[in-house]
C-alpha cells in the first residue's frame, strides 16, 4: 500500500479552510493509503503558543481530525512531539537545505513581515516540515495551495540528499484539491483564511454556533454590483463565497449561478450561512461523541508507538548514509 502523510498545526480552532483544503481530504485516502496524519505541536510552537492552552488546542485538533471522519483503525493519528526522530532528522536535512531556498519561502515572509524578532524556528519551518514527510516514506502529501512550495522544497532536498549520500528517501508528491485549496478570509478576500487571522471575522471556526456562522457571513466582505457570478478576477469576495458553498452542498458553480440568478447578495448569504451549518451539524455531533468517549489518549499513544516504529527505521537509514552514530550502523561496520 502507498502511504500518505500530512499535518495541521494545533495553533488555534481549526477553520473551514483546513477542513476543506485538508482534513475532509484525509478521510478520502483511508482506504486507498497506508495513512500517517500528525498534529505538528513543533511547528506550531515557532510562534508563541501559551504552554497552558497548547494541551487543549492539541486534543482538540485531534477531535477534529476524529470527527471529520478520521478512523483510527485505517489512519496512524499522533503528536509530533511524540516522535523524537522528527526533531532529528529535521537538523540533518537542515544541513543540507541552503539559507537561500529558505528564504524564498512565501510563508516565511508573509509571517515575519514587519515583526522583528521572529523566531528562527519560523525560518527553518519548512525543513520540519521536510522531515515529518520524508521519515514515513510518503509517497502523497494532501495539502492546501499555501503548502504547496513546502513541498516542492521537501522533494529538493531529499533529492539533493539522495544524490550527496546515496539513496535514501522516497521523494513525496503533494496533492491539491482542484476546489478549496485556498479558501479566502471573509474580510479580505485577498488573504487566505488563517486561525491566526487576528479578527475572528475573517474565518468561520469547526467550533462556530449558528448565531456566529450566520453573523460571520452576513458581515463579509462582498464585491461591488448584487449578480452572484463566479468571477475570481472581479469579483473576488463573492467567488469566494460561491466556492464555499460549493464545496458545502456539492452544486456547481453554474448550479449556484442559476440558483441566484435575480437575487441579491443578502438571499445568498443567507443560503450560504444555511449550507455551512448543515455540513458543520455532523462534524459538531461526532466532535462530542469522541470528546466524551475519552479515547483520544488512548489514539494518540497507540499512533505515536507505531510513527516511532516506521520513523526510527527510515531515521537509522539517513543517519547511516550520512556516516553518523556508530550505533546507527546494527552490523557495527565502523567499530572493526
Ligand atoms: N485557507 C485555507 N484554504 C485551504 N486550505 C488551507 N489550509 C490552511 N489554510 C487553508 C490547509 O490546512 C492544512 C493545515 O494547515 P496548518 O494548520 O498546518 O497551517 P497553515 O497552512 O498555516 O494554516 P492556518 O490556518 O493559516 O494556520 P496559522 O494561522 O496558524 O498559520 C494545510 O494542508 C493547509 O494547506
């Protein structure tokens, strides 16, 4: 079986772009991929995260992996802090990534734009990133659009660390979704959706009631004119909305065109605001079954036991490549 593997940060209440962009996906590849999904609790850590809400902000992420439909007995689900060799492996691609691609990274300059003292585990994100793929063997990465160039960075450098030591790593391809790679923040259509937006307007939570889901989508942000037309370049706000409730009912866009055809603005919001509380109402009810089934310790260890099995085995392969650790080599080859 192919493995797939892929993570979401536990840096705040998950939102509808996570849930389309990735985790609804996830679900998709159970039964076709050997599946390993991470909550990466290092990544989230390269900006600050209070240490007394981190542990909730990471159960939780971990019922909404469970509650979009994650089956524990299909997918491998774990803390990345759990697996020491992610940390590991991560300095030794760090000395073969270069500053220069680093810095090209999209993401980074976006998060450290006009903030001075960024964390340089901010910079080096995208090498993490590098090792939590590379250390299952991963042969698809479903992601959103925004992770895309982390990816094409990943498979540079396996590929310039096969070449340097031998080969080592099976070189990963991201998947994007051809809709809903790139779900837009409600007040700025220009910006994706971000659980670090700091306006809670601009992004409709997992978590959201239907008073806030419907006082959210009655505020965004719309184009000028009232036609409900699916137009990027003219009408961004609105073919974002379009695309949201898209991917909520499962219409076409033209679907939703002639649906909206002689109506305003304020009847499709309100269709909309229905839509997505109806997709939500499932994903709500799961979210409690689990949270008081108490089983998600039991998941997460049971998933960090078996990532610690696969990654310390593709860990011990890199290392030995890389000459590193007498003990990394079992035939004790460098000790004669
Ligand atoms: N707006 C989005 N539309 C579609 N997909 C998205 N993803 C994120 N935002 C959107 C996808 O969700 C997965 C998990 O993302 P992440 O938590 O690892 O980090 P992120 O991409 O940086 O997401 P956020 O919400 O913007 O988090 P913060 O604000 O903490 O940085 C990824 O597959 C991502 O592509």
């Amino acid at each position: 079986m192919k493995r797939a593997f892929s993570g979401v940060q536990p840096s705040g209440v998950l939102h509808l772009g996570n849930y389309f962009g990735a985790i609804k996906r996830f679900t998709d590849f159970q039964d076709e991929y050997d599946c390993y999904y991470c909550i990466v609790d290092l990544h989230a850590i390269t900006v600050y995260q209070d240490p007394k809400e981190l542990p909730r902000l990471i159960n939780d992420t971990a019922l909404y992996y469970l509650a979009a439909g994650l089956d524990p007995e299909k997918s491998t689900l774990f803390v990345q802090s759990d697996v020491p060799c992610h940390a590991e492996l991560s300095w030794m691609l760090e000395c073969v990534a270069t500053f220069g691609e680093l810095s090209r990274m999209t993401q980074f300059k976006e998060k450290s734009k006009g903030n001075e003292s960024f964390s340089s585990g901010l910079f080096t994100y995208p090498v993490l990133m590098a090792a939590d793929i590379l250390l299952y063997d991963a042969d698809v990465v479903p992601v959103g659009e925004d992770q895309k160039q982390h990816v094409e960075l990943c498979r540079n450098v396996a590929q310039r660390f096969n070449s340097r030591y031998g080969e080592t790593f099976k070189i990963p391809e991201a998947i994007i979704p051809k809709f809903g790679a790139r779900i837009k923040s409600l007040q700025d259509p220009e910006k994706k959706m971000s659980k670090s937006d700091p306006n809670p307007l601009g992004y409709i939570s997992l978590s959201d009631s239907k008073d806030e889901i419907v006082n959210k989508v009655r505020r965004a942000v719309t184009d000028s004119g009232r036609e409900i037309v699916y137009s990027p370049e003219d009408k961004p706000a609105i073919a974002n909305l379009i695309t949201i409730y898209s991917l909520c009912t499962g219409l076409e866009f033209s679907e939703i065109e002639r649906e909206f055809e002689g109506r305003g603005y304020a009847d499709f919001k309100q269709a909309l605001a229905d839509a997505i509380i109806e997709a939500l109402a499932p994903i709500h009810e799961k979210y409690r079954r689990y949270a008081e089934s108490g089983m998600v310790a039991t998941i997460l260890k049971q998933g960090a036991a078996k990532a610690n099995e696969v990654s310390s085995q593709v860990l011990k392969r890199a290392k030995q490549r890389m000459g590193l650790s007498l003990l990394a080599d079992p035939v004790g080859r460098k000790l004669r």
